[in-house]
C-alpha cells in the first residue's frame, strides 16, 4: 500500500516531465537498503549529490544515515505532488527512502562570477557589481552589512518563471509600513514571467503607464548598503544583476555613490555639474528653437547675426532641422547601445563626425545645431540613472513641442508643468521631489 | 478622471493659444536692422534709413556687409511700412541698438520724433542715442574696415565694451526721453563726425526746450562727463602760472563728484580725485607737488566754473540742478521758482585732488 504510494508520486513526476534527456531516474541498492533518485541533470549540482547523498549512503549504515539526512540543512520532506514538482524544476532530487519521499536541494549556481560593474562606474570607490544569483548577492550584502537586525524575505513571482526575490531591509531603520507596502504590492502582482528589475518595477506601479522611476535600478551594492542604512527596502531579483530600491526621490536618481566617496566640495561640483547636465538637455533643443524663430533678441547680436549666417543654407524652419537632428542622435545613441563594443565605436565615429560634417556641408543642418545636439547628448549622459536619464530624453521632446507651437511662453509653461507634475509624485509615501531624506528625522515621526 | 484631463488641456491650450503674440518666423528670414538713422528728408519732413546686416555663411571670412533702406515720409510709422515692402524679409528691430539723429532734426522739437521709438515694443529702450553731424546718413554710410559686424563700432565705442573715453557722454534712449520729459534736467546727445572712413565721438550736444541749443567742445564733453560722474577716469592738464603753455598732465582716476544746494542762491559742486603726474613737459620734482597740487586744483576749478557759467548763460540744465532743487522742495511751485533762480545761483566749485607723486621712482 505504502509502496504504491510512493511509487504513484515517481510515476506522477515522470509523467508530467515527459521524457526529456536531463531527466534521471536511478535506482540503487546498500546492504539492505534501496533508494531510487529522481532529479533534472542540468539544474542539479551533481558533485553536491554526491558529496551530500551518495557517499554518506554508501559509508554508513542504516540508522546513522537516518540521523545524518536529519541534519541536513537542505532537506525537506514530500507532501503535495505540485509542490515536489516545483522544487523539482528549481534544482531539487527526488529520494525515495525505505518509507520516506524526500526532497534534496541541491541546485547548480552557474551565474554567480563577480564582475565589474558596468552601467554605474565610479573613478575610486568599490568596482565590483552584484550578480545574477540571488543568493551570492544576499551574501554580498551580509558582507557589507554585517547587522543582526537585517531581515531577508523570500518571494516567488512569475506563474511560469518562479522568479525568486528576496526583499531585504534593516528591521530598526526601515518603516514597518513601507515593508508592508512592498510586500503588499508584490503580492498583487499578477504576471507570467519577470526577468528584470525594470520590468518589476513596472508592475509594482499603480500607474499602467509611467514616464520617471519611482524606485531605484542599481546595480551597485555599496549604494545597496548605503541605502539599507538610510532605512530602504532592497529587492533582489534572481537572474538579474539588477536590483531595485524603494522609496526613491528625484534627487536619488541624480546622485552617483561617488558625490560620497570625493570629498566635499568636489561631490558638491560634481552634483552641481549633473544638474546643468540635465538642465542643457532638457532646454537646449526647445532654447534654440524658441530664441531663434521667436525671441531672437534674446542673443547678442552677434550670435544672432552668426547663428541667421549659418541658417541661410538650411531649407528647412528650425524644428524640423532640430526634429531631424535629434533623431539622427537617438538613432546613434540606440544604435551604439545595441551593437557589440567592437562595432559600436565605429557607428559613433560615422554617425557622429562623419554625418554631422556631412550636414552641415550639404547645407541641411548649419553649424549651431550640431553644436546643440552633440551637447544634448553629452549633457545627457551625465545624469547616473540610466532610468533617469531616459526619461529626460523622452521629456525633452515634450518641451520642445510647446516650444515649437509656443514660443518662449510655452517652454516656461512646459517647464511649470513638469514641475507640477513630478512634485505630484510619490514613491512609498516619500513625495518625489522632496530633496533630501533624512532618516534621523524620520525616527521621530 | 480621463475627462477631467481633457478638460485641464483644453483650458491650458486655450490659454496658450491667447498668450502668443508674435508667431513663428526663423531667424534666417529676419532682416535684423542695427541703426536706425532719421534725417531731415527733402520733399517731406523725415528720411528714415535702416542699416540692415547681411548675415554671411562662411563665419571665418565675414566682412561687414550692410544695406542701407531708406524712405522720405512725414511720419516714422509710414516711412517703415515702406520700407518693409522694399526688403524681402521680416525687419527686426530687437537689435537695433543705435539711433542716429540728423543735426538739422534736433534743431527743432524732437519729442514727436521720439513718440515712436518710446511706443514701439521691439525697440530696445537701451539703444544709444547720437546726433550725426552733419547728416546721420554720413555716419551710417562708412563701412568701418576694422568692423567684424556692421555697426559694431558704434556699441563699441557707446558700450564703453571696446574703447573708454572720457570724451563720448553715452546716452541711452530711456534716459534721453527722459531728460526731455523731466523739469529741471536737460537732454545731452553725443556728437558723431564723419572722418573720411571712419567716424569720431568728442562732442556733446546739450538740448533745451527739448532742441538742441549748445554744442560742447571736447573739455567741456570731458568735463560734463566727470560732472555726471559716467566716467571715473581721465586725464587733467595744467598749465604754467598765467601762461597757456603747458606744464604737466595728471591721470586722475576715482574721480567722485556731487552737488548739493543748502541755500537757494548757492549751488556746491564738489569733485574729488586722486591721480600721479602722467606726462611732464618741463622737469617736475617732489618737492614741490604741493605746490603742483594747488596749481592743478585751481586750473580745474576755473575750467568747471567757466562750464557752468555757460550752461547758466544758455539757460540749459543739463547736470540735474533743478531736479535737486525740485527734489529738496516742498512748494507746488518750485519749478516756477527755480526758473527765477537758476540765472543768478552762484556757483562754488571745490576740487579736491590727492597727488600721490611725479609717476617716477626716485
């Protein structure tokens, strides 16, 4: 009776994982003793089996094995057919024991190598980045932040991916109800696959559609640390080198883990040099196109006079010599991101000197304009956030379209609006343009 | 919700759409005018010309290249309407940072002239204002070789960006109209004179009754120019003892001066400056710059005095007298009164000059 039992959960396993070529199935014999084992060859970390399983089996008898698969941190008992299954396909063997199904975990980590970050680089600070293991990164953090009051919590998200996240905070620095927020938030995600932690983001948002982040990409975990210390939630993604912080702030998004790590007043310039960064992005294209088609008394004259000089070729109104500019620079800015680094540059080097000297000489775009453009471009590379910056890229056009239809008036309106719009937002609680969180002051809320 | 978003965008696009005044025209299709000259015309009363700048494509080779648009009208407006329909482009006035007079149009009434320009919007209120003598059309007609940009020279010079002089009494528009409205101050325009290909500023003019009544040499120019405190550097020439040769010059710098009335027949002018000796024509020494001290202070004083007899002679005000006295009064008719005291308010000039040496170490 037993043994059928036993034998049906076997037959239900195979059943359901067909016959694929990773799937093992082994039966073997000690002594007395017979076990069978079931596990998916390419998750399972065969060394680890046979470290964990195998040799002990074969080394002792049958009551100090007993006591020894006791012990084993990894072990676990069989109780629902679905959730065996599962297990199953995140790394889990199936042993069929004398009388008991268990269930060993013994999952194969292949993406857990530390490399160097890339997308948030600091001149001297830490240069290492998380990796795509969920748990090397929990140990990464614990190294940093070797507090007793730092909670970890798993979730599972992704009906078909199972994507494990660990939500990671300080017990005594973090809100209890932002816990709960995000915890709760997680919780109503409904979705079938989640890879990466814009994606996760996503979802976590009330809004469908969502120009500027509201919680924090960061692939660092010194900024991790720092941020678990001013009291955050941290969202660990398994899969991703990615994680995701909350409640983040505008000002979040324009500071680099370097503004801490220079000292004072070259942090300060540094900060300071961001926010021009963002605000010669943001205003140069609709500036131009404002001043020149007009307010032209705006300029000295003699930057008025060079700048009608240098327009007399262009066939075109000054947006849509600006239009076209611009998309040549989101196309190359698109374009270098997709191509491998060894092609990358030379997209640069053509679209950037060779198409621009180009237009200029074929009279289609006048010099100013290519000036403008290229430090659009730059400006907008300054801000660190990848997410920011492409927000701003994006809002940019919007400004440039009030200005196009309404000069000057409407550039400052636009400028009112966007204002208004981002002191709307929120994330968890914290208003968005609030600029600085202070968590000593929270305390005493 | 959705609607109520609708609805804050129709208010915000109709607010937007009733805002703009001027509508879209690039800047190459602007004709941007840089002076604007106003001379006596032959067959109607004004002939208004418009230096209009030639933006060149290439940067590096840019030549200063102008046109000049003209048109004799009775009134300034229709002059421009004519004007527009002679240049293929929009005319932009918001650079037109100079406006030339013709001498013969400031000998008589200038405040109707001046109505359009004060009304006009798009004409900047920081324009310098010059009388050109004899025609304004000779000084907008020399192409300067040293000019980057037509009419560069003139913001140059009136700017005090490129060269200073104490000799140019810069003027702007807003301050003329001033004067011209104000009791007791009186307009001064600087004089510009055509010199072959290029142009020269050492004169002002100094208006009464709201036309030209003086013109000022080139001392009495510097002298007005320290007086109304514009300039804060210059140099003083002193002559020997009751002789007209010259002696020593000083390079006066931090030049400070002020008025004040305490009784209504005196007037105190105090100006005080500090300097070396620049140039000596005989040999200067020490020991004697007390002596050189004295000298210097008494020539000057004579030089103001004899200014301002001038100016009491002419009835002309040009330094504010009046509106100093207008502003310590408290009578309805102080103006009425000042009238009657300015002919015969005696003046008491106190110059006040630190010597600090002979300019040579010892």
């Amino acid at each position: 009776m037993l043994k059928s039992k036993k034998s049906k959960t076997i037959e239900w396993l195979q059943n359901k994982l067909g016959s694929s070529q990773d799937i093992v199935f082994r039966e073997f014999q000690s002594g007395m003793r017979q076990a069978q084992i079931l596990f998916i060859k390419t998750l399972c970390d065969e060394k680890k089996l046979q470290e964990t399983f195998y040799k002990p089996f074969y080394e002792t008898n049958e009551k100090e094995f007993d006591k020894y698969l006791n012990s084993l941190p990894n072990i676990s008992e069989h109780k629902k057919n679905e959730e065996t299954l599962t297990k199953m396909l995140l790394g889990s063997a199936v042993i069929l024991l004398g009388s008991k199904v268990l269930i060993l975990d013994v999952e194969k980590v292949e993406n857990n190598s530390i490399t160097e970050a890339t997308v948030e680089k600091v001149i001297q600070g830490p240069l290492n980045a998380l990796t795509e293991d969920v748990s090397t990164n929990i140990h990464l953090i614990r190294n940093r932040y070797p507090q007793a009051t730092l909670r970890i919590e798993e979730a599972k998200l992704g009906k078909l991916t199972e994507t494990k996240i660990a939500i990671v905070y300080d017990k005594n620095k973090a809100q209890s109800n932002i816990v709960q927020a995000v915890k709760d938030n997680l919780d109503r995600i409904e979705t079938d696959v989640i890879m990466a932690a814009g994606q996760l983001h996503n979802k976590m948002t009330k809004q469908k559609r969502t120009l500027f982040p509201t919680m924090m990409i960061t692939e660092r975990p010194d900024r991790i640390t720092y941020n678990l210390a001013e009291g955050k939630v941290v969202l660990l993604i398994d899969g991703t080198l990615f994680a995701l912080i909350a409640p983040s702030v505008f000002y979040d998004f324009m500071s680099s883990m370097e503004d801490v790590y220079q000292s004072h007043w070259i942090g300060r310039f540094i900060l300071s040099l961001r926010y021009i960064g963002l605000f010669i992005s943001l205003l140069a294209p609709s500036l131009y196109v404002g001043i020149t088609a007009y307010s032209t008394d705006l300029f000295r004259v003699q930057l008025a006079l060079t700048i009608a000089g240098s327009r007399s070729t262009v066939p075109y109104p000054a947006f849509i010599e600006v239009l076209f500019m611009l998309l040549m620079m989101e196309l190359l800015t698109e374009a270098s991101v997709r191509l491998p680094q060894s092609i990358g540059s030379t997209a640069t080097t053509v679209g950037g000197l060779i198409l621009g000297t180009a237009a200029v000489e074929a009279g289609l775009v006048s010099n100013v304009m290519i000036i403008i453009v290229a430090s659009v471009a730059i400006a907008n590379f300054v801000i660190p956030i990848n997410a920011m910056s492409f927000a701003m890229r994006v809002t940019k056009y919007i400004l440039l379209a009030l200005t196009i239809f309404f000069g000057l008036v409407g550039l400052m309106i636009g400028i009112i609006a966007l204002v208004g719009y981002l002191a709307k937002l929120e994330s968890y609680g914290q208003p968005y343009l609030k600029l600085f969180i202070d968590p000593s002051k929270r305390k005493g809320q | 919700m959705g609607l109520r978003y609708v609805k804050i965008f129709l208010v915000m696009l109709l607010i937007l759409l009733s805002t703009t005044a001027c509508g879209y025209k690039d800047i190459d299709k602007r004709s941007f005018v840089l002076t604007i000259a106003v001379d006596k015309g032959q067959e109607k009363k004004y002939k208004v010309m418009l230096k209009i700048a030639i933006p060149s494509s290439d940067v590096r080779g840019q030549k200063p290249e102008f046109i000049i648009s003209e048109q004799e009208s009775d009134t300034i407006t229709d002059a421009i309407r004519m004007i527009k329909t002679k240049v293929d482009k929009e005319l932009d006035f918001s650079h037109a940072k100079s406006i030339i007079f013709g001498e013969e149009i400031v000998a008589k009434d200038v405040s109707p002239l001046l109505d359009w320009f004060i009304r006009r919007r798009d004409i900047q209120k920081i324009a310098w204002v010059g009388i050109g003598s004899p025609t304004a059309e000779s000084i907008i007609t020399i192409k300067r070789k040293i000019e980057r940009l037509p009419s560069n020279a003139l913001f140059m010079s009136f700017g005090q960006t490129g060269t200073e002089s104490v000799y140019i009494v810069s003027e702007f528009l807003f301050d003329f109209r001033k004067r011209i409205t104000e009791k007791g101050l009186d307009p001064i325009l600087p004089i510009l004179e055509p010199k072959s290909t290029f142009f020269q500023i050492n004169k002002a003019a100094v208006f009464g009754d709201k036309k030209l009544k003086i013109t000022l040499s080139e001392d009495e120019t510097k002298i007005l120019n320290m007086l109304l405190q514009r300039v804060n550097k210059a140099d003083i020439e002193v002559k020997k003892e009751d002789t007209e040769e010259p002696f020593f010059f000083v390079s006066a710098e931090g030049i400070n001066s002020g008025i004040e009335i305490h009784s209504s027949d005196k007037v105190e002018v105090k100006i005080k400056m500090q300097g070396v000796i620049e140039e000596a024509v005989v040999e200067v020494s020490e020991e004697n710059l007390k002596k050189y001290k004295k000298l210097a202070e008494e020539q000057f004083k004579e030089k103001v005095l004899s200014l301002l007899w001038k100016f009491q002679e002419e009835e002309v005000d040009p330094v504010g007298f009046g509106l100093l006295y207008r502003a310590k009064s408290f009578d309805k008719d102080d103006w009425e009164q000042w009238q009657k005291l300015y002919p015969n308010v005696k003046f008491d000039v106190q110059v006040e000059l630190q010597l600090h040496g002979t300019g040579l170490l010892k």
